[in-house]
C-alpha cells in the first residue's frame, strides 16, 4: 500500500477549489491527501460560463469523460470569441483558438497587409471563423474524446460545473470534503498554518493549505493581509448585470464562440448553452448607471428584454487587481483569492487551471524547498495578471468609439508602460513571436495579432518590409482557404453534434 506522505488542504468549493483538488489528487493519488473544506453557507459567484482550450487537458488529467462533463453542465463548444462593435461601433471580428497558419515557421500579417483580397487578418490566415460564423462544431461524432478538428474549449454551466467536479473528486480521486465554516487559523511560531478550526468538527491539519474561497480570500487574504494590487487605473469595468434567458426556439443555433459586444460604457457578453443563453452587461460606473446598463441590456435582448426589471439580474461587483502575493509561508491562493479582472477574454478560471497545476507539478516536499516554489509561484502568478492587463487593454485603446467611456481608456495616462511599448513597436514592427517576454504566455503573439489587426491595427515598416518570401505566404494563404471549403463542408451543426453526444455520447469508429 502506498504512504502518504503529504495533506494539502483546499478551503473554498466551487470551480477553482474543486479543480485545484482534483489536479493535485489526480497528480500525487496514493501519496497525498487532499481535504477540501467548504462552507454550505457561501455561494458560488457562478457566472464564468467561458473557458480556455487548455480545460480539455485539464479535464483529461482528473480523469474526467468528455461526454459525462457535457452531459452534466450544459456543456457547448466554444471555438473563440467574436467581438462585435468595439473598433468602430458597426464592425465584427472573430479572435479564434486556432494559431495563424505556419505560425511558427512565417509570420503572414505582412503579406495579408500587402495584399488582403478582401479578407480579415483572421480569416485570411485561419479558416476556424468561417466554422464559427456558421455555427459549425468543433468536432465530429467520431473524432475522440478531447481530439479536435479545430482547437475549442467550452461553455458551461458554472453551478452544474462545481457540482459535477465534487462528484468526480470524491468518488474517483478520494478527496475529503468537509462542509463547514473555518472559524480559526492556527500557526506555528514562524507563521506557518498548522491547522483549521472548523465549525463543529475536529480540527484540520495539514502540511500545504490552498485558499479557494474567493473574493473572501479568507487566507491570503483576511488571515495573511496580502495586500491587493487594484488595476481599476487601467480597467474601468467595476459592475456586472448578469441573467440567464431561454432560447425563443428551442432548436435555435448555438453559437460556439463567446459574443462580446460593446456598448456606450462597457460591453455585453452572451454564451449559449444547451438549453439556455447567459449573458451580462459588464460596465463603469463612472460612466453610465444601473438604470442605464439595465436598459443597455434590454435593448440587446429586444424581445425577451422588454419585462426584465432589476430584481430578475443578478448585480455583481467587480474589482480589478490582484493580490501582491499569491503563496504566503505554506498558503497558496487559487481563483478569486488571487485575484480577478474583468470576464473580457475568460481570464479566470484558465489562471485557476495554471495556479492549481503549477501547484501540483511542483508541489514542495518541505519547507526550504517551499520557500522556493513559492518565490517562483508568486513571480509567475504576478507576470501572468500583468500580462492578461495589457492584452484587456489593448482592445479599449484600439477602439475609436468617441464615447467617454472609450476615449477615457485611450488616454495615455491609463495605458500600461509595457503595452504601450507594444504598440510602439507594432507602428513599424509586424507583431512576432520575441514580442513577449515569456514562451508559456496565456495570451500568445497570434492572440495579439487576431486582436490588433483585427481592430483595424497597422504596421508601417518603411523601407525594410519584411516580405521576402511572397510564394510560400500565397501558398499558405491559398492552404487556408481550401482548408475553409473542406472543413465547413464536413463538421456538423453544434447543437446536432450535442444532441448526438447526450443521446449516443462520442463514437468509437
């Protein structure tokens, strides 16, 4: 029989403490406990509807089936996001999963620049937004659990979500789960967490403990004051209106992209699921009201919009930042703890999927070399949030929307340092793979690319244009585009695909 030899305890349920249990028993099973302590008098915020693709891995790494996690949350595809209205006020782009063709052997934005034959960036170098604007799945009934034809993520129903991964936790993993409130933290003489005083339970030991519990950040946090870093002077977004509205047809298309559209003050996300659609109007205070974003809202809903009132949304307050530090002596934040920004571009719960497998990767067999996952953790956690700042922001500083709201994102003074050296050197330097600092960025140069040239971004490189090798650039361009006939021709409807995979699940060919 295997030793344990190590008890991580996780405070806080929902989906950044259940995935967090789940990686690091999936990851050290036989070798470590993991006890997940939740409180049944706190409620999941439970409107991150949106994923990132790296989810996939992380689902398959716990153990989980493809078919029973979209079964059980309401599970859609999601193959990127379109944005609608943000450069102009009467534009579309798409910023897909799928990396630009050849991506990592030529960089094709000069070539399409030269000569766009009508296309977007996007389409020109990808052929996922065609899939997209047709409503086209991922995926074929037969293609493999987690395979794809053309990279995805998923939509999903936070609350079922938090519910599903519980399950699955305790019953395949043997994670222990406590349902009670932590009424006190006990140290030891250094400032180490020793152990957690539970409302009517025996006291809970452990060597790492991870605080899940949100926007309490009842660890990091109240326990520990790590500070909180507010990025608000960079992001305006501090309020959320958030509802769920049925399909007016129950056969009506699932889009498999994450719709951002902006409005005079912020913007409004919808995510289609199964049997329902969320959606939210996301705005600044210092710029609109609630009776203004409420109607916002209603005039995007039209129809299904006309008796919203206020008590049928759900106002959730958003403060941008993150905390200083992240792992404190043996206390690590995971989610919400750490910290949180806008829902623009799904930041939150792929920063939990990271901090919880980097945890469970490196995860320290005492305290010296906990001292050390812990500077890097903290390094890295910070470079992360800081990054997923400038890319938000570059789609605010793009716009030419005149706007308050728009044109107080544009004023220099609110730009961070480091994207505006970007943008600086996008003015005569096409974006490229060194632009960043890091190979492992959440947010790649293609994503940069997708979002700058997508918003009518342009890069005037004068006499050295970076253009030496136009037949292989056609050659991929002329791949693209017969990779855009095949392809749509072949994948099937989104929600036909659901049907089949609630009905029959993926089938083995």
């Amino acid at each position: 029989m295997e030793k344990i030899t190590c008890s991580v305890v996780v405070v806080g349920g929902g989906t950044a403490g259940w995935l967090t249990a789940g990686l690091i028993a999936a990851r050290h099973k036989g070798h470590v406990k993991v006890t997940l302590i939740e409180s049944p008098n706190v409620k999941i915020i439970g409107v991150g509807e949106g994923t990132w693709p790296t989810i996939r891995t992380t689902l398959k790494r716990i153990g989980v089936s493809e078919t029973d996690f979209l079964r059980a949350c309401d599970g859609t595809f999601k193959q990127g996001s379109k944005f609608i209205d943000w450069t102009t006020g009467n534009d579309t782009y798409y910023h897909p999963f799928m990396l630009p063709k050849a991506y990592d052997a030529i960089n094709l934005a000069p070539y399409w620049q030269a000569e766009p034959q009508g296309l977007s960036f996007a389409d020109a170098v990808c052929y996922q937004p065609a899939v997209c604007a047709q409503n086209l799945a991922p995926k074929q009934i037969t293609t493999p659990e987690y395979q794809a034809v053309t990279n995805y993520a998923y939509h999903l129903d936070a609350g079922k979500f938090a519910g599903f991964l519980c399950d699955h936790c305790i019953e395949k993993l043997d994670v222990s789960h406590i349902l009670a409130d932590v009424t006190q933290v006990e140290t030891d003489a250094d400032g180490y967490i020793t152990q957690l005083q539970a409302a009517g339970r025996e006291p809970v030991p452990g060597d790492l403990f991870i605080d899940c519990t949100g926007f309490l950040s009842l660890l990091i946090g109240k326990h520990y004051g790590v500070p909180f870093n507010s990025v608000a002077d960079r992001l305006f977004i501090d309020t959320a209106l958030a509802v769920q509205v049925p399909y007016a047809d129950e056969n009506a298309p699932i889009a498999s992209v994450t719709k951002s559209i902006a409005q005079r003050a912020g913007w409004i996300w919808d995510v289609g699921l199964t049997t329902r659609r969320g959606l939210g109007h996301v705005y600044s205070s210092r710029f609109t009201s609630d009776d203004e974003g409420l109607a916002d809202l209603k005039t995007y809903l039209g129809l299904q919009g006309e008796a919203l009132t206020r008590d049928d949304v759900r106002k959730i307050p958003i403060n941008s930042g993150y905390r200083e530090m992240t792992w404190v002596k043996n206390c690590a934040a995971v989610g919400l703890a750490s910290g949180f920004v806008e829902p623009l571009e799904a930041s939150s719960i792929v920063m939990a999927e990271l901090s919880a497998q980097m945890i469970a990767d490196q995860l320290p067999v005492n305290r010296s070399a906990m001292a050390v996952v812990a500077r890097r953790f903290n390094e890295t956690i910070r470079y992360r949030w800081e990054r997923i700042v400038d890319f938000l922001k570059l789609h605010y500083v793009l716009s030419t929307r005149n706007e308050p709201f728009w044109a107080a994102n544009r004023d220099p003074q609110t730009i961070p340092e480091s994207l505006k050296d970007l943008l600086t050197l996008w003015q005569s330097h096409f974006p490229w793979h060194d632009d960043l600092d890091r190979r492992d960025e959440l947010f790649p140069t293609a994503s940069f690319q997708y979002v700058y040239f997508g918003m009518d971004g342009r890069t005037d490189p004068g006499p050295f244009p970076v253009t030496p090798d136009w037949p292989a650039a056609q050659g991929h361009f002329r791949d693209v585009a017969r990779a855009r006939q095949a392809v749509t021709g072949q994948l099937p409807d989104t929600r036909e695909l659901l049907k089949k995979i609630s009905q029959f699940g993926f089938q083995k060919v």
